[in-house]
C-alpha cells in the first residue's frame, strides 16, 4: 500500500528543514519547515525542529515556545529541557535555565548538558540570578 502523497511531502519537507539547521540555515530551515508545522502542530519531532531552527536565528520567544510544547506533549524530553534551558539562558532568565538545565542532567548526563548547568550555576554565583 502507498503512503499518502501528504505524508511524504511533510517527510521530505521535514527531512528538508533538519537539513538546514544542521547547515545553520536556520530561516530556510523554517520556511521549508512551515507546511510541516501547520500540518503536524502537535508532534514533538516537528516543534523540537523549529525550537532549533529559531534559536539559531536567534527568535528566542519563538524558541522557548517551541520547547515548551515539546515538554507539553513530552515531558522526558532530555533534549527539549536543555535546549529550553539554553533559550532562557540566552534571554538572561538563569534561575529559569538552571532548573531546566538541572533536568536535563539529571535526565541524561551529557557533558554538554553538565557543561551548560555550569555556566548557568557560575553566572547565578556571580550576579545573583
């Protein structure tokens, strides 16, 4: 049985966008991404590619939107909560970062995730939050 002409568009289109952000093409990445967002609104796949496409062009209310869908429809998102973690911490919000952060490693321990919790627990020693 065939796949439906929609579906395989909205994989090539996605399978498209994770391309671009992988090149840091981000508004490419999201141009190509939109019809996917529009069709698939609620799959944490598509929501955690767009989350990344706008933090790297640096829409960081887009971003943090993005994430927190992604944690509404999947909360064990490991990925989700670091990458949250890191668009709060871009908007200068670390008390909000470091929980996410926290989550994150605690979730799964990656260096990048420890590394960014540290960042964030040095940045709240030294300003205060």
């Amino acid at each position: 049985m065939a796949e439906p002409v929609e579906h395989t568009d909205s994989v090539a289109a996605f399978r498209h966008a994770e391309s671009l952000v992988e090149q840091r093409r981000p508004l490419e990445a999201l141009k190509a991404l939109r019809p996917v967002l529009d069709a698939e609104p609620d799959k944490p796949s598509v929501q955690s590619l767009a989350g990344r496409a706008y933090l790297g062009s640096a829409q960081l209310r887009r971003a943090e939107q993005a994430f927190q869908r992604v944690l509404e429809l999947d909360p064990t998102d490991h990925y989700a909560r670091f990458a949250l973690g890191r668009t709060l911490q871009r908007l200068g919000r670390h008390t909000e970062a470091l929980a996410q952060l926290r989550m994150a490693v605690a979730m799964n321990p990656l260096p990048e995730y420890h590394e960014a919790l540290g960042e964030v627990s040095a940045r709240i020693a030294v300003n205060g939050g």
